[in-house]
C-alpha cells in the first residue's frame, strides 16, 4: 500500500529514542521529510544522523524539553523554518514518575500535566491553523493502554493520558471538515529502552532478575511477548497516512491483546 505522504513534512515529538523514534524513521522510509526533537541535544544528534543513514529522508533536530513553555512553538517554528510547513503531528513525551496518589503532591500533578498534556496541545496550537489553510492535517497522540484499562501505581500517567484522550476526541470534531484528522495510539507494553530500564530497576526492588520481571509482564499479554517499536510505527505511519483520511477520534491499541474489553 502506497501510504501517500511521501514529502510530507513531519514532527514527531520526543524522538531521540523508543517510540517516537521508531515512529520517525518508519516515516521516513515512506519518504516524509522529519522533525525530529528530545531534551538531549548529544544523543537527538546521532538519532538524526542514524534516521538520515537508514532512510535517506531529511531530518531537523530541534533540542527542546516540552514541558517547558515556549518549547512546543519554538520546535514547530524551527520545522516550518525548515521546511515551510508541518502535514503530520506525532506527539509524544516521557512517561511521568510511578507512584501511587499519596506519593505524588501538587507539584507532581503540575509536571505532569506539562509534560504529557500541555506540550500536546501547545503542539497542536502551533501546526493547526497551517493545517486548517491547507485543508490537510494528521495529528496523532502516542497515550496509552492505560486509557481504556488503567495500570496500577501509575496514577499521574493514567489520569494525563485520559485528559489528551478527550481534548484529542473534542478537537477532531472540530477541524474534521478541514480534511484534519486526530487521533490517539495506545502503546501496551513495547520493548523500548524505558521499559528495560523499568524492568532493571523493578528487578532490583524485588531481588529478581530484569528477565523474570518481563516475564511477568508477558505472562498477561496474549501475544505472550512484548511488542516492538517497529510493530508500534506500522500502524502510527498508517494513522497518519494519505489512506487514513476517513479515520478521525479514535484511540487504537497496539498492545498483543493486554486490554481485555470488547471495545
Ligand atoms: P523512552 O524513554 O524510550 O523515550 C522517550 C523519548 O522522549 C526520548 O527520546 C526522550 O529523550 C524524550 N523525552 C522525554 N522527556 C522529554 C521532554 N520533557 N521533552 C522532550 N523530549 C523528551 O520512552 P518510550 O518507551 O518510547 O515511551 C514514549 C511514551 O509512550 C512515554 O510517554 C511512555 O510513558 C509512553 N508509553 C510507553 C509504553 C512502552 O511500553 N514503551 C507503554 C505505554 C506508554
């Protein structure tokens, strides 16, 4: 299948590493011209120049933490600097702390909600009205499974992640008769290098190893594995796509069956 956006312009936020990368060099083999972004500028750099190498595409590395204010516009201005315009959105953000409600004060709430809803939307304020002018658009939010089935202890992500949920589903009524669509991605549990170092970390705490902990976590995924990256960019390169122009206010799980509702 032709996806259609060859010479696109895409942002793909938080992307020196995991998902948002994969998600980047997946455009880039459709032939999407990429704006790439991450706090790190040292490791953004040599992320640039591996998608380059791998995919041929051209790539703008923008350094920039996201939940800092005038991040969000100032990574959108250096794309359309760039390239003249944004086409696609991805967003994307690390993860919030763990924790369970009485570990986290207001403060912790506030960081949160910076990181993963407010840099959503400030992204969003930054490419839509280019998007509405040219009556074509794709914005894509990477949430998570925890938006239809909670996870334990993760308290911060569970609520944000619903909040981008019902601004994302509000907003593609809105600009849908602009030929923009939005939607969400619902990572389950993908092999990244967060989710390594969350089973080093979690292994250390239980006098496990990093092996048995993912065993642990496979052992509730029908599939019986984690998922890849790459099984994850597949359907993001899909939901941003030329085919996908009828597809608007969903939220789709790539989790190997872990959500266990019918819908
Ligand atoms: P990761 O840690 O491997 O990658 C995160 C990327 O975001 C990195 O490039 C990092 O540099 C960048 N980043 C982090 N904070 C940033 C900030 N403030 N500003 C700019 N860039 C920033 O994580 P991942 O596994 O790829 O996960 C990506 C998102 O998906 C996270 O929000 C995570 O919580 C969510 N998620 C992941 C999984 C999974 O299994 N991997 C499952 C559900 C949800």
């Amino acid at each position: 299948m032709d996806l259609g956006i060859a010479d696109r312009v895409a942002l793909v936020a938080a992307s020196s590493r995991g998902l948002g990368r994969a998600v980047a060099t997946e455009l880039g083999n459709e032939g999407a011209r990429l704006v790439i972004c991450a706090r790190d500028q040292s490791a953004l750099q040599t992320t640039q120049q591996a998608i380059e190498g791998e995919t041929g595409a051209e790539v703008v590395a923008v350094p920039a933490d996201l939940s800092e204010d005038g991040a969000s516009d100032h990574v959108v201005q250096a794309g359309i600097d760039a390239f003249g315009q944004i086409d696609i959105l991805v967003t994307n953000a690390g993860g919030p702390p763990a924790g369970l409600f009485e570990q986290h004060d207001l403060d912790a709430w506030d960081a949160a909600i910076r990181l993963n809803l407010r840099s959503a939307i400030a992204l969003t304020q930054g490419v839509l009205p280019g998007m509405k002018e040219r009556h074509w658009g794709r914005i894509l939010n990477i949430t998570s499974i925890a938006v239809k089935q909670p996870v334990d202890n993760l308290i911060l992500s569970n609520s944000v992640r619903a909040a981008v949920t019902g601004f994302a589903r509000t907003l593609a009524n809105e600009v849908a008769a602009f030929g923009v669509t939005v939607n969400n991605l619902m990572p389950g549990y993908t092999r990244t290098q967060r989710v390594e170092e969350l089973a080093e970390r979690s292994a250390e705490q239980q006098g496990k190893t990093p092996d048995e902990i993912i065993g642990t976590w496979e052992s509730q995924i029908p599939m019986g594995r984690l998922g890849s990256p790459e099984e994850f960019a597949a359907v993001a390169a899909f939901l941003v796509s030329d085919r996908a122009s009828y597809v608007t206010g969903t939220s789709t799980q790539v989790d190997g069956g872990w959500i266990r509702s019918l819908l």
